[in-house]
C-alpha cells in the first residue's frame, strides 16, 4: 500500500531531558518507544507517535512495587536500557533492574498498560534484548563483563516462561574498545546483525554494526561505526545506543542518545533520545552518521511516515493538580511512601507529607517532578506550609542525585520560620542562606541557564527576591566525585522532616515551567 508523504523539517532531539537509551518498536502504522528511568518510579515511560516526531505519553512499563521495588536504590542504580519488542499482538519489555531483581521481562496487550508481573531471565549482565526469529525462536542478547572485556552473550528462551533453552554463548567482542553494549539482534533482508554501543557513554562513544548469515555468528564487522560524533567539532556528543525500526513504508530510522554540552563540555540535561534516517550503503551497511555531522538539531528529511500525533509531550505550562491523577510527565523519586502524597486530601492542590528521608538520602523522599528539558528554563510553585518542629521543610527543588542538588523552601530552624536556600554539590553543602518569614503561603522560583541555577521566593507583594544561586556544572553528570551519573536534573516539589515524619503537610495550589 503506498502512503503520501512530505518534506519535512523537525527538532533534535524528539525527546529533550533526560530520555536515554531509547528502544523502539512499531505495531501497524504506531511507533511506542521506552528509555531508562534508573532510580525513578513509575519506570519505564512508554511514548505513542504516528510520524517519530511527535510522541504522547502514554504511561509507564512498571508502575507498581510488585513489578519495581526501588525503595532502597542508590541513584543511577534501578532500571537500564530497557528493550521494547511487539509480536504477534504482544508488547514485550526486557530490562535490568540494577542491585535489584535482574534481567527480567514484562508484557502487555495494550503499551498503556497494565503490564504483566516480571518473568525473569537467567543470563546476563546489563542490556538485554529480545529478537523473535521467523522459525518461532526467541533469542535473549545482553552485554556482559566490564570496561574492555564487555562482549555480548546470546541464548534461546521460552517466550512463556523465560526459561532458557540453551546454554549462553559470547556472538559478539565488538571493536576493541570499552564496553560493548546496549545490543540488539536483527534479521533484515535475510541477514542477520548484531548492533552495539561501544567506547562507554562519553566523548569515544559510537555505534556499531556486523552482520552473519546465522545468528550466532561469526558476524562481519562494518568497518566503521554507523554512528559517532567523536571526530568531529559538533553541538551534539556522546551519539550511541541505537536501535532500528523500519516505517510501514519501507524506510529506515534510528533511534539513539546523544548530549548537548555547554559551557567546557557538560550538561545539566543528561543523555537525551535523537532521531535520524538511516541510508543503507552500497555494501549493504545501515549507516547513520559516521562523523559526517549529518545529525543535527535541526533535520531535514525527504518524508516522515504518517500524519503528526494529536498530543505531544508538554514542555512548559501550569498544572494547576485540577485532576484526578498526576500527568505521566511526573516522576517520583523511588517507590513513594504509602500516604506521602495526594490529589484528593485537599482537592486542587498536590498535598506531601515529609518523611524520615531528606534529599541526602538514600530512602523514601517524597519528591515529585519533571524533567529539565532545556537548559533556558524556569520552574515556579505556590506552597502553604506551616512547619511546627525543628527540620521541618518543603520546597523546590533542581535534583541531580543525592551528592547534587539544589533547593528553595519554607522551614522551621531554631525554633524560627525561615525561607532558606541550599546548595549542594559533589556531596557537600557548599551554601545555605535563609530569611526569616511570617508567611505561611510563599512562592519559590528556580531558574536556570547555561551558567548557574538561580533561587528565588516572593511573597503578597508579588516581587521576585533572589536568595542564592549555584553554578550548572555543579548539577551536571560530568561534575560526579564517588559514583557516576546516568541521569539529568529533574525539577521538583518535596517535603521532609530531616529525620522524621513531619507532622506538618505540605501543599502546593500549582506547579509552572518555562522553557526558552
């Protein structure tokens, strides 16, 4: 069936913020896509799109502590490069629930859920994907080992059961460098290939490629990366992590991560999801851009399939917490406490109740948020608080783990209402400033830009105050000092009593953010 198609120009990356290690699939003319949401809950956030270009939410993969129990997961652990698969009527998600359960794998009627209870899988390390074979096998890949001895291992599955049917076998050491990973199998054309990253999730990062008539090898290997931006002076870096997908008309796309740095080469944004077209070459190679600087922010393609998705993801507005459930843009940190947080305790407004937990913490914060899409933003919320002991805090806060984050809130200290600032970076407090306050309604604003993260209260009189302000490297992934970082700042609302359960809630009438 032929389809209409049209020049057309979009934006890189489809995804902005933190969206890495995308995985795509097609079922009839809709293309889902999934990425890793590592310390995150719900995990797994599953995007719908018509054209590639625009993508709606439509909720998570694991969105119940049965499926994903993060309660006590350090960040950068919990879930990595999941796989997303559609056959014979059913979603597949395979995954790693890191320090946690393993290699499992999840499915569903219906990407918007509800998905099944995991099904684990024996074998592996880190990235495991699913391949269905036209003979009815199914093939479990996933990395395995560390730095330059990562290669990839492959065994055959029961679909029903997950369990393995033959014994692991190495089908893949990639090109010499560090970490091979992130791989998936493929049979196009009769042929089969092997994909991997390689050169670890930095500057070296790259995709490649090798192809065998058989599935377990021995594969020929492209003789240069598909993908990489290593060579070359360009805006966007650390290209990798690929996966394909072929449009209902016969065309090739890929799908991977890449970063926008600033400044002396970082970002606050983390690893986000790109788009390109795929041109096979004359001796059948998939080649996307091997140091060529054919991938951009802004793309020109000859057609996309189908017609713009109705809805896309929001990246500025209010959310005025008017409904009866959060949008899916949010994210908590870690499974929430049961009761720490509601729509219906005070209808309109998002109600937190602090727990022991502070943003330090490896625990049961409760925080809410949502992504930094750009680097240019400015986030701003309404808060009622009325702290009653000492430790007692609610605010906003920009989060890149628990050694990075910075925050603005309403608290009691010293037996006195304060408005105070904190910044924290590599682990330490470098800065507090605090105001003494009889307000129990405020407003607190954080506004970001390339250099630095600025924080800001008003009161009735509706002027801007600026209390402090913290440096943007200071947030990035880059500026990690004891583990390193997957992620990206996320913007959010929080409550904690430092120690204790606070007595106090916390409630916030709107939430608004702002992109440039």
């Amino acid at each position: 069936m032929n389809k209409h198609f049209n020049a057309i120009s979009y934006t890189n990356p489809i995804l902005p913020g933190f969206y890495p290690d995308p995985s795509i699939t097609r079922a009839g003319d809709d293309f889902y896509l999934i990425c890793s949401s590592f310390e995150y809950f719900p995990g797994v956030p599953i995007f719908r799109s018509r054209d590639l270009i625009h993508w709606e939410q439509v909720g998570h993969v694991l969105d119940r502590i049965g499926q994903l129990d993060l309660r006590g997961r350090r960040s950068s652990d919990g879930i990595y490069a999941p796989t997303l698969r559609y056959h014979d009527g059913v979603f597949y998600m395979i995954t790693t629930d890191v320090r946690g359960i393993g290699n499992f794998y999840v499915t569903a009627a219906d990407p918007a859920g509800p998905w099944s209870d995991p099904i684990p899988v024996p074998y592996g390390g880190i990235d495991p994907s699913l391949m269905f074979d036209d003979d009815g096998r199914v093939y479990v890949t996933a990395q395995q080992g560390a730095d330059y001895d990562s290669h990839v291992i492959q065994y055959e599955i029961d679909i029903e059961t997950g369990r393995a049917l033959t014994e692991p076998a190495v089908i893949w050491r990639g090109d010499g460098g560090p970490w091979t990973e992130g791989p998936h199998l493929y049979k196009i054309g009769g042929l089969y290939y092997i994909m991997t990253a390689s050169g670890g999730t930095a500057k070296e990062h790259r995709e490649i490629i090798g192809r065998s008539s058989h599935p377990y090898g021995p594969f020929e290997m492209c003789p240069q990366p598909i993908l990489t931006h290593r060579g070359i002076d360009h805006p966007i870096q650390y290209l990798g992590h690929a996966d394909l997908i072929e449009d209902p008309s016969g065309g090739w796309w890929a799908v991977f991560l890449g970063v926008r740095l600033v400044g002396d080469g970082y970002s606050v944004l983390g690893r986000e999801t790109f788009l390109a077209p795929v041109h096979w070459s004359e001796d059948g190679w998939p080649m996307i851009d091997n140091n060529e600087g054919l991938v951009n922010l802004e793309m020109n393609v000859p057609r996309i399939p189908g017609a713009p998705s109705p809805l896309a993801a929001k990246a500025e507005g209010r959310d005025d917490f008017d409904g009866g459930r959060l949008d899916p843009a949010w994210t908590f940190l870690r499974n929430p406490a049961e009761g720490s947080w509601s729509l219906a305790e005070r209808p309109g407004w998002l109600t937190l109740r602090g727990q022991a937990a502070g943003l330090n913490d490896v625990g049961q914060v409760a925080f809410v948020g949502r992504r930094q899409r750009q680097v240019r933003a400015a986030w701003s919320a309404c808060l009622e608080f009325d702290p009653l002991e000492d430790g007692e805090e609610a605010g906003i806060c920009a989060r890149r783990d628990e050694d990075a984050h910075y925050e603005i809130f309403l608290s009691m200290q010293g037996g006195k209402r304060k408005i105070a600032a904190r910044l924290t970076a590599r682990g330490q407090t470098v800065k507090e400033a605090a105001v003494e306050t009889e307000a129990g309604r405020v407003r607190l604003k954080i506004a970001a830009d390339p250099e630095e993260y600025a924080l800001l209260y008003s009161l009735e009189d509706g002027v801007w105050v600026r209390l402090a302000a913290g440096s943007a490297r200071g947030l990035s992934p880059e500026d990690f000092v004891n583990k390193m970082c997957f992620t990206g700042v996320v913007v959010g609302l929080y409550a904690t009593g430092n120690g204790k359960a606070s007595a106090a809630p916390a409630r916030f009438d709107w939430f608004e953010q702002r992109t440039e």
